[in-house]
C-alpha cells in the first residue's frame, strides 16, 4: 500500500503543534470544532502560516447550516483572501442551498478568491440528495477534494455512499473521508476504498470544569484536545 496523506483539524496552537508533532500530513485550522470548525481567528492563522506542513483554513462564518447571504459570502470571500495573504496552502468551504443541494453559484463566487490555493469542498457534501450530481459541481467548480462521511454520522457507518463518491469521481476529483477515524478502526475503511487521503481529529475528550467557567457561559463541558500520539498512532496504519 502506497503512503496515505493524513489531514488533522485543529482548533487552537497547542492542538497545531500535536499535530505535526504526531506526524500529520496536512492541517485543517478552524476555531471551534464542538461546532464542525469555523474561520479561524487571524492570529492562529498567522501561527498555522509557521507550520511546516501545508495549512488549510475552514471558511465558515457561523454555526447552523450553509445556506449564505449575499454578505455572508462577502465575509468568506475575505477569510480566503486573509489565508492566502497569511501564506497558507489552502482553504476548505462549502455552500448549500435550501433543499440540501449544492449552491454552485455561491461556491463559484467563493472559488474565484482562491487563485493559487488548494481547496477542499468541507461536509456540505454530506447534506446532498445526490451524491453523482454533488461531485460533478465539485468537479465542475474546480473543488480538489471533498471532505465527505459519506453522508452518515461517521465514515465507517458512510461506506456505502463513499464507495458511490469514489466511483462518481473516477480519478478526477479526491475523496477523502473523515469522522470518527481513529487507528483501531481506520482498516475496515481502506479495506473498502481506494483511499489516497484521510481526515481526523485525533481527539480526547478532556474533563468539563466545574463551578462559574460553565455556569456563565465560557465553555460548554465538550472540551477535546488533539493527542500527538493518536495523530501518530493513525499515522502508522496509513503508511
């Protein structure tokens, strides 16, 4: 078996520096991944830029769906801007309609910000009703990879649908699955899949805090850090 590209996501520095510490190929930077991942803050991008390993940055501005407004698109079509001025290698966004569709109108917009930078279509993917018709805009709009569970809570339970996704994409495009891959699991996936990449979080749930840090607000007892020797331990099984 050929060297698997392992992508990490990470949402603050130390989470980054276990990252490539672990032996990650490649890094998703977001804020906020209890959430799905959201931009990153201007100076975590600026440390990601030190990196390296390539660096994408998550291109979401809020929570909830990706159904976007004229301004919200604005505002995303700024974050590329931000990264590729930082110096990162890449971005990951998506943009859906209503219905679940993809919103090739609001993803070419989004597209023609991204001269120079590697892009990733993030699990919008996973909200589509047909999976054919979702990878050729992907391919159509110039998407490198998308970032899919196959449509499923985790990768592993998404196998059908990915094993549709690759045969959808026939080389032109790369799927890469993610959630919920780990080392003890990540064989039954590449025993099913022609996989050239993969995406993890690498995470262990840490304890909530107690007392006013969640009675006021400030965190929502889903801490998790990434653990360099998680990252590592994946990493072995994909070489």
């Amino acid at each position: 078996m050929s060297h698997i590209l392992l992508e990490v996501c990470v949402d603050d520095a130390e989470g980054l520096e276990a990252a490539i510490e672990g032996g990650a190929d490649r890094i998703e930077l977001c804020s906020a991944l209890q959430l799905g991942g959201l931009t990153p803050s201007p100076s975590l991008i600026a440390l990601a830029s030190l990196a390296t390993i390539p660096v994408y940055a998550m291109i979401r501005p809020r929570a909830g769906d990706f159904v976007y407004t004229d301004r919200e698109i604005e505002q995303m079509q700024y974050d590329i801007y931000a990264a590729r001025a930082a110096g990162l290698a890449g971005v990951v966004f998506g943009a859906s309609r209503p219905d679940g569709n993809l919103d090739p109108h609001a993803l070419e917009q989004l597209m023609r910000e991204t001269d120079g930078l590697g892009t990733t279509l993030h699990r919008a993917f996973d909200l589509v009703p047909y999976i054919d018709e979702a990878v050729r805009i992907a391919i159509d709009t110039g998407f490198g990879r998308i970032l899919t569970s196959g449509r499923a809570r985790t990768a592993l339970e998404g196998l059908d649908d990915l094993e549709k996704a690759f045969a959808a994409a026939d080389g032109k495009i790369s799927i890469m699955p993610g959630s919920g891959l780990t080392a003890e699991n990540v064989e039954t996936l590449l025993s099913r899949l022609p996989v050239t990449e993969v995406h993890a979080s690498c995470g262990v749930a840490l304890p909530s805090r107690e007392g006013n840090i969640v009675r006021l607000g400030f965190e929502d007892g889903l801490r998790r850090k990434t653990d360099k020797h998680r990252v590592a331990a994946l990493k072995r099984k994909l070489l």
